[in-house]
C-alpha cells in the first residue's frame, strides 16, 4: 500500500465508506451551512452590481448623455453651439446630440406660495429625445413641443405634494399639470408658465429638476447661439471612452468627459463604503466555513479514533488516512457549493421577476461570476485547512495512545 496509485484508492475507498456509513443529518446540515456560505459571500455583490448599473443607467439616460462636452477652461458658455451640435452629429457613432442652456431661478407654486430655488435647464425637445429618455417617464401631463414658450416640465419631487409629511426633498407643494408656476430669473425677469407635464425617473436629483424649450430660454435671458453644456450619445455606453477620443479627434476644443468621469465623484465613496461591507461579510462567511468544517471532521474523526489506530496497526500510512477525511471535506464542499450557486442563482431570478424598488429606481441584481470563482476558491482552500488540522492532530497520535480513546 505505498503507491501513490493505491494510495488514493485506499483513500478514496475509506471516504466513501466514511461518508456511506456517517450520520446524513449531519451531513446534509453541513452542506447545507457551506450553501449558505457561498450564498452570503455573493449576496451583496450581486446587489452592489444591480446598484451601480442601476445609477450608471439613469446618469446616461437622465443627466449626461454618454458624452458631455463642458465650456472651455475659464469659460461659462460653449460658443457657437449650433455650429458645433452640427458637427456633432455627423461624426461617426454619434446617434444624438442634445445642447442645454441652464440658469439659477426662483420657482413659486401660485396656489400656496411654496418656492424652490433650483436650476433650470433648456433644450431642443427633438434632439433631447435622441439623447436622454424624459419623453419616455412622463407620469402626468405630455412633454415639451418645440413651439412652447409658456410651458414648463418639471419632476415629480419638485412638484411634491399637498402632503409635507410625504415629499422626500423639498417641493412645491403639490403641483398638478395646468397649474401656473412663477419663474424668477437671474437677470430679474419673471414669468408665469403652465406646468405642462410631470415626469417620474426615481432619481431623486433629477426628479428635482426643471425644463423649458431653449426658445423660450433665449427670449428671456438671451442665451443666443450658446450652451452651458452639450449631450453626445453613441450607439452603447461601453464604448464612451472611445467615442470621447473619436470626438476630440475631429477638433473639438472644448472639455470632453465620458459619463462615468462625470459621475464617478458621486458614486464613488458609496461604492468603496459597500465594497468594505462586502469584504467583512466575506471574511465572516470564511469564519464560519471554516468552524463549521472544523467541527465537523473533528467531531467525525474523534469518534473514530480506535478505527484510525487500527488502520494504523494493519500498515496504512497516516497520509492515506488524512487523504480520505480531506475527500471527505472536498465532497461536502461541491455538494454545498453546487447546492449554494443553485440557490444563489434562484434567489436572483426571483429579485429580477419581483424587482426592488430602490430610491434611485428599481434593482436587476447582476452576478459577478469572477467574484463567484474567486469566493468558491477561497472557500475550498479554507474547508481544506480546517478538514487538514484535525485531520493530522489525530492521526499522529500514537497507536495505542488512540487505542485506548
């Protein structure tokens, strides 16, 4: 029984046997404790992917487009802007373009007198369709028409409600579609406008926010042939970075940022906040792994001490001993494993078909299946530790120290 062929054979045959003859509660108990481990160790990964994906949607679809193309170093205003969106739009990979012209104003809901100092942002309604999906979230009323000059869209947090106790921010106090709301710009003109639809993204930054046709923007603060900003969207949002440096490449001189460098100050601290939650969880769900296995093989191996000594005494090597309780270890790890990506996978299934509703919009989980590798990794090489140290505790025992119990 000293080649390595026989040697696994043994091993193998001795685990079977172990594993056939063992307590099945306890078995399936320990597998079932490894799934929930694997479960727990992706868990909040999956929902810090959906998260992310979640809030890089709504900054592409509601606040930056997939390009943005800011004023130049100590400039407030992009020139020539009319010029330069006709430029824009006939650069390969570009399928929209969208100029916006945004001022500080006073907004007043007449009803009640309620005001919100916020910024109020303008637009072409027909290129903006191109580029961001506000024609798509309309809850009440209908979007801005191109011939508006009196009309206004505004989000559904900055309309409030009537109800304080149930606004999230501060609102208006309950503005409904055809009411009259009071504009106060910067350069002391006021105008009254018909609130002309409500629209609902579930951002709470956007949902907070005003807009009017770029006419009616240039009749009152004479905004001309400028923009505070300029929407470029590409046919996907992976391939923003290359679309910025295709832009570049045909003479823009203004700042071009892709999305995620537009937004990643934003995002950024909350994300590392859930990665450092993660990773304890992580190291927590290890611990516990690598407990439960201890116990288990420790408890299993104690009860056997006397058959071990006598395995021993016939001639069998203590390593072909340690191999079997390490297959038996293994084994109840792929089984967990198996049983914990199954359930792990089903739990996502049912968090896509009854989605989350998240403050910023409704949650997709999405697995990392690298991390999932990795977690499964670092799982075997902990059951394997925590199956090996009791394992060679006992078995270097002396035969008739073991004998006698």
């Amino acid at each position: 029984m000293t080649g390595n062929g026989s040697g696994w054979g043994v091993s193998l045959y001795l685990a079977t046997r172990a594993i056939r003859r063992g307590n099945r509660s306890t078995l399936l108990l320990t597998i079932l404790i490894i799934a929930l481990v694997v479960v727990l160790m992706n868990f909040l990964g999956m929902i810090i992917s959906g998260v992310v994906t979640l809030y890089n949607d709504q900054m592409i679809d509601y606040q930056y487009g997939q390009v943005t193309i800011e004023p130049r170093d100590k400039q407030t205003v992009i020139a020539g802007a009319a010029g330069l969106v006709k430029q824009l739009k006939q650069i390969p990979g570009v399928t929209g373009v969208s100029a916006h012209s945004a001022t500080a104003v006073t907004i007043t809901n007449e009803k009640n007198g309620k005001f919100q100092s916020k910024q109020l942002t303008a637009f072409n309604p027909a290129d903006e369709q191109e580029v961001t999906k506000f024609h798509l979230v309309i809850t009440d009323g209908d979007y801005l028409s191109k011939g508006d000059t009196d009309e206004i869209l505004i989000g559904t947090l900055l309309a409030g409600n009537e109800d304080e106790s149930q606004d999230k921010l501060p609102s208006l106090g309950g503005v409904k579609v055809g009411d009259r709301v009071k504009v106060a710009y910067s350069n002391g003109i006021t105008k009254t406008y018909r609130v002309k639809g409500i629209y609902e993204s579930l951002g709470a930054l956007i949902d907070s926010s005003a807009f009017i046709t770029r006419e009616e923007m240039d009749s009152v603060m004479h905004t001309g042939d400028t923009a505070t900003e300029i929407l470029v969207r590409g046919t996907s949002a992976g391939d923003a970075a290359s679309l910025k440096y295709t832009i570049m490449s045909y003479g823009v001189s203004e700042r071009v940022k892709t999305w995620s460098e537009m937004g990643k100050g934003i995002l950024g601290d909350a994300i590392t906040s859930l990665n450092l939650v993660k990773n304890i969880m992580t190291v927590v769900a290890l611990i516990v792994a690598s407990v439960v296995v201890f116990i288990v093989t420790y408890i299993n191996i104690i009860n056997r001490k006397k058959q071990i000594a006598i395995l021993k005494a016939i001639g069998i090597r203590k390593q072909i001993i340690v191999l079997s309780y390490l297959i038996q270890v293994l084994f109840q790890c792929a089984c967990g494993i198996v049983l914990g990506i199954l359930m792990f996978n089903g739990i996502s299934y049912l968090l896509t078909v009854y989605r989350i509703r998240f403050p910023m919009g409704y949650l997709t989980p999405e697995i990392e299946y690298g991390s999932v590798a990795i977690s499964i990794l670092l799982l075997c090489i902990v059951a394997v530790f925590s199956g090996l140290i009791p394992a060679r505790q006992v078995t270097n025992e002396e035969i008739l120290d073991a004998m006698r119990g």
